[in-house]
C-alpha cells in the first residue's frame, strides 16, 4: 500500500504544537496537523509490508483497515478513505486524539525506522470527512421493535448505541451525570479533546434516533425493576469507575482528591456548568500528583492552567529506560520505555520509584508529605525501601491517580445480581452476556481499565451479539 519506496523518500513528520507559554492559558486543543500534501506524503510510506501487524491483534484492537486508507490517502482518495475508516471506527475522532497507537509500535517499519503516523492519518481523514459534509446520520431503514437500555454513555456505551439503532432497534443511553459522554466529556481535558468534537457526533446520534437520558442513574432514580419490564435487552457500559485509594496516615486530610473528582470538576468549569470557587483548584499551591499514567498527566496539564505554584508527579514503579530512538525496541509489541506527553513537557517536576509514607497537615488541611525511595530487584520485580531515602514535600494539593479497580459495585450491579470475577469486574458466559439473561456488559466495566479502541471494538462486538440475541 501506499507508495513502493515512500518509506526511503519521505521522513516521518507529526503535528505542530503551540508554544508552551501560549497554550497553557487556556484550555484548546493546541496541535496543528500538517498540510494536505504532507499528509499524503505520510500515506505514501506505508509499505505494503505484506503482513500488517498495524491492524493484527499486536496492534488496531478496532482492526482498522490501515493500509488501505494510507494507500487512499496517497492517491488524494479522501472521501474514500473515510468510507474505509468507518467500516471499523465508529469514533475516529476520539481515537484519532486520545489513543496511545498502539498501531504504530506495531507498523512494520518499527523494525529499524520510524513507523507511519498512523494515528495522525486518521484524525485528517476524519476532520476533513467532517469538513466535508461526508459524516451524515444513517437511521435504520427499517424497524425491529425491541428495545434495547444501555448504562453508561462513555466510548463502549455510545458505540453499542450506535450499532445497535443502525440494526433497527429502539435505543435509549442513560448517563447519570448531567451530560453525554461519560469519560469522553468529564475525564478528558479540553486541551486534549475539546467538547464540541463530543457535540457534533452526539447530534449525528440524535439524528439517528439514539435516545439520551443523562442526569439518570440506575437504581436509583430508575429502578432495574423497571428496565427489565420495559427493555428486551440491557447494555452495562458504565466503565471502571472505582479509583485506587492511597491507604497511609493522613490520607483524610482536606486537599487530597481523587484525580477523576478533580478532572470532572475542572472540565464543568470549561463547560460553564460549575464555578471557579466550587471547584478543587490548583492555583498558587504546590500540587502533588500520584501515579504516573495518562490520568496524572492529565491532572498535571491541568493543575498547570489552573496556575500551580508547582507540579510533582511520583510514581511508585522504576524509571522505564529512556529510548532516543525512531524503531521499537520491543517490535510488534507494546515497549516499555519512557513517555514523555504534552503536559509533562509543560512544567512538570517526575519522580520514580517513590512510596508514599504518611501525610501531614494543619488545621485540617494536608501541608506535608513524607516519602521513601524504592530498590526494585528480582522476577518478579520486589520493591524494597532503600535505607536513609526518607524525604519531606511541602504540599498543598495532592492528586490520587493510581488507575481503577473495577466497575463500581452500586445498587445498579447488586440490584441485577451479577457474578463478578476475581478482579471485581462484571463477568460474562460468552457473547458479553452477564450471568442474568438478557443483561450485557462491555468495555472497562467487563475488562477492567483499558483503551478507548478496545472500548469501541467491544461497544460493536457486543452490539452484534445483542442483535443475535433478539434475533434468537
């Protein structure tokens, strides 16, 4: 695909960024993607490699058809690589922005040069698509009768949603915060998706005739009960919501939150939904963030707008080795090397293999931290304090994001009786069925916390096996 030797001819070549100093006083997206023509010199590296680990199980989870748009693109094929992109991704503008690429590690000339800038690809073919006028509503042609519930309106949620009103049912999404979107619109800083890219495809929803009930929560405002005898099926999308908890003396303190508490409220800021003196804010205070995942960088991006004082992220796992290099030292595989992202490169204080002993406060409220240094050794890695590391951090705000455990296990979950796993997620008897007939379960609340592509590959996988359900 693409063209013969555009990988010898063109060197790879990513997005613009905004100044630092420029885009951190406000809260837009700040990358510009390249001109047309470059983007069609990038399709053209492809290589028709022959066997394209790209979309292989080492990369796309969407299985996305990747050299056949890199290939539309080089030949100035726009419209039709967006029919290709759509066959596969209900939501490329979401992933397109927010997904790690785990493509590209995989692309074959990550053997020994720098793979195609897949992901960018995507997000041009799909911007121009809107652009364009070519991303239009698809209603069903005609109608099934049965009614399908789905819980949860974050990326697995809204993709079932999707599939299954295009199949002809009845679909109505409950949401129980004020707005669609779920993770999309509450966890995610505009500086990395601003919301009207939410709006726009939510509209094509509607206009489809997806129903949205947000401000709804299961068992609470609607009870089971009264989904079962109104639903043929029912869809729990609801993501893995319960956050790691930091266990140490202190931790009741004022100022220490959980990260999604303090991205949620932050974004309501944005949106106009909350104000500046409601929220948890960070300006002028020495803002600690624990956990070194894409959740802690987005809290350091933020707290960095907010106007921090200063920004420290810790993380209890080693340092990963620093890798300067183009290729993937771990090729097709997912390498574990050390990621720098946007909001680190903003102003951001890193440390590894740091444990968090005790906090300290006054008057109520957390002043100082105390923390060891770790020794990692041993297979499996045994971490091990290292005599005489002790140190102190003065702080005012700290920010827990040490990932998820599992789906929350509220009325919604215990009023169904579902079976769970040994991790606590929703466990299934095949074909995303849950232990309670006609009930479903897909994305973070089946698998626990994992990526966006692989919540709308099992937002589609589980709307094809609710259709066969109701088909049966």
């Amino acid at each position: 695909m693409g063209k013969a030797t555009g990988f010898l001819e063109y060197k790879r070549q990513m997005y613009r960024e905004l100044p630092v100093e420029e885009r951190i006083k406000n809260y837009k997206e700040f990358i510009i993607l390249p001109e047309k023509e470059i983007i069609q010199e990038q399709g053209a590296r492809c290589m028709d490699c022959g066997i394209p680990f790209c979309h292989s199980s080492y990369g796309c989870p969407l299985q996305n058809l990747i050299p056949e748009w890199n290939d539309l693109i080089y030949r100035d094929q726009w419209q039709e690589a967006y029919q290709r992109l759509q066959m596969t991704n209900n939501f490329p503008e979401f992933t397109g922005r927010l997904c790690p690429a785990p493509c590209e590690t995989a692309c074959t000339l990550s053997i020994n040069d720098a793979p195609v800038t897949i992901k960018q690809i995507e997000l041009a073919i799909i911007e121009r698509a809107f652009a364009e006028g070519w991303v239009q509503p698809k209603p069903p042609l005609y109608l099934s009768g049965r009614k399908i519930a789905i819980i949860g309106s974050g990326p697995a949620g809204l993709a079932a949603a999707q599939q299954l009103r295009r199949f002809g049912h009845e679909v109505t999404v409950y949401e129980k915060a004020p707005k669609i979107g779920g993770l999309l619109r509450y966890g995610i800083p505009d500086f990395k998706m601003e919301k009207h890219i939410l709006e726009r495809r939510l509209q094509q929803m509607a206009a489809e005739g997806v129903q949205f009930e947000p401000n709804t929560e299961i068992g609470l405002d609607i009870s089971v009960r009264y989904l079962r005898k109104s639903f043929d099926a029912i869809l729990i999308a609801t993501g893995a919501g319960q956050p790691r908890d930091l266990p140490v003396e202190g931790r009741q303190l004022q100022g220490i939150h959980f990260a999604m508490e303090y991205l949620t409220q932050s974004n309501q800021f944005v949106d106009g939904l909350r104000r500046k003196e409601d929220c948890i804010w960070a300006e002028g205070k020495n803002v600690l963030v624990i956990g070194g995942g894409d959740t802690g960088s987005d809290c350091v991006g933020t707290a960095i707008r907010q106007g921090a004082k200063k920004v420290y992220q810790f993380e209890i796992l080693p340092k990963p080795p620093e890798w300067k290099k183009s290729w993937n030292p771990n090729w097709p595989m997912w390498p574990n090397i050390l990621r720098t992202s946007s909001s680190h490169r903003e102003g951001c204080q890193r440390e590894w293999s740091v444990l968090t002993k005790r906090f300290e406060g006054k008057d109520g409220k957390v002043v100082k931290g105390h923390f060891c240094r770790l020794e990692w050794s041993g297979n499996p890695p045994q971490m091990k304090e290292i005599p005489g590391s002790a140190f102190e951090l003065e702080v005012d705000l700290v920010l827990l994001a040490m990932g998820f455990l599992h789906v929350q296990h509220g009325p919604l979950i215990n009023d169904l009786k579902l079976e769970l796993d040994e991790r606590g997620n929703v466990k299934t008897t095949g074909d995303y069925q849950t232990s309670a007939k006609g009930v479903f379960v897909a994305g973070d609340a089946n698998t626990g916390a994992s990526l966006i592509v692989r919540a709308i590959f099992h937002g589609r996988q589980a709307a094809e096996a609710i259709n066969a359900y109701l088909e049966g």
